[in-house]
C-alpha cells in the first residue's frame, strides 16, 4: 500500500490512478490530518509527500512521521513544485528518502518507487560489520557507535552499510549514488553530500573514520 498526500485533487487522482495499474495498491489524502488518522490504521510501505498542503505543511508531516517510532521506518518521497537546493536539502535532513520536483513523469515516479522500496526490502545474509568502535549489524537494521545505540534513516543507514563493506576502498560520489539510490541523480552530490554530514553528527566521534577524498568520493580506512 501507497499513500498519496496532496491537495490538487487533479495530481493526486492521476498518481493514485497510475500506481493502482502499475500494480500497487494506493490511496490519496488531501492533508496531513487525512494521512495520521489513516496511519493509525495501517501502515503503508511508502509514503508520497506534498510540500505544499493546508494546515500543517509537508516538512512538518514529515517530522512527525520521522519522529514517531511506529511510522520513522515508513520511507517518504517529497513531491512539490518548489526545486531550489535549500528545499532539497530541509527534506532530506528531516528524513525524507527521495525527493521529485514538479513537474515530473508518472514512470519516472514509479521508478522512483520501486528504487525506494528495492532499498527497503529485508536483506539476510548480511551478518555484522565492525570498523572501528562502530557495529553494523543488516540483518536487524542495527547501528551502534561506541557501544551506543545510533537511530539512522534508511539512506543513512545503507550509505554507512555500503562503506562499511567497502572498507580500504575510496567509493566515488557517482558509484554512491547509483547504489545506493538506485538510479542516475544527473550529478546532484549535493544530496550525498547532505547524508553524509548527518551521518557523522549522529555517529558522533565516531563518524570520524568516514574521510573525504577531496574531488573523488568517501572512504573508511581498513582496521
């Protein structure tokens, strides 16, 4: 299940129509009220954002999801007419794991979807990584740093992940992006760049073995 929140029936009618047959199932809702009150009966597997919505707007949704520990895993796409980088950035700094600016293609909104929910689904087999002071275990979706608990966003969470694998590798931005977003981002490192400063933040100290190679991409150091 999909939900659609926005407030132009016109867009919204049309998204739920084309995921219904491309084989998702979906609703719309024209407001954040709308969205919580159907969360409390369901939970969805994405969630399709609005910026722009009456009432509470759609950062504020967004928080809230992010915020609550029965919805902070449901991964969110922000849709708005609003593109500049500084909308960007406040979206993904609150969590949300993609972003699509209007106007956009209904097939390239579903591909956006399907790359979501590709990162999402459980993966087994993963076992446990440890560089440093910081453990990764996949398989229970688990971050610790210094023995401590770390709450990470989907992205953050498999950008740490791919690193880790890749340890004593320097990983370029565009080899990032493509892995882990799942598709072509057309050059915009900005939104890498973004998680990992918010990554190191919440690894705290720790996030100090992720080093820039200045012009070429990340690295975490063999240990």
């Amino acid at each position: 299940m999909i939900f659609c929140v926005e407030d132009d029936s016109s867009i919204r009618e049309l998204i739920v129509y084309t995921l219904r047959n491309t084989g998702f199932k979906a609703e719309g809702f024209s407001d954040g009220a709308e969205l919580f009150s159907a969360l409390s009966q369901q939970t969805p597997e994405l969630i399709l954002l609005d910026i722009m919505l009456p009432g509470m707007d759609g950062i504020e949704v967004l928080k809230k999801i992010k915020s609550s520990k029965g919805t902070r895993d449901i991964p969110v796409i922000m849709l708005t007419a609003k593109g500049t980088e500084y909308d960007k950035v406040i979206g993904l700094d609150n969590g949300a794991d993609d972003y699509m600016t209007k106007p956009f293609g209904m097939m390239e909104l579903i591909s956006r979807i399907k790359a979501v929910l590709r990162r999402v689904q459980p993966k087994t087999g993963n076992g446990q990584i440890t560089c440093g002071d910081i453990t990764l275990n996949a398989e229970k979706h688990l971050v610790t740093a210094d023995g401590k608990p770390v709450q990470l966003t989907l992205k953050e969470f498999e950008v740490l992940r791919y690193l880790m694998e890749n340890r004593g590798n320097v990983l370029s931005r565009d080899l990032l992006l493509e892995r882990i977003w799942g598709y072509d981002f057309d050059g915009e490192t900005r939104t890498l760049d973004v998680h990992l400063r918010t990554l190191r933040q919440k690894l705290g100290e720790s996030g100090q073995i992720i080093e820039t190679i200045r012009g070429v991409g990340y690295l975490i150091k063999e240990f």
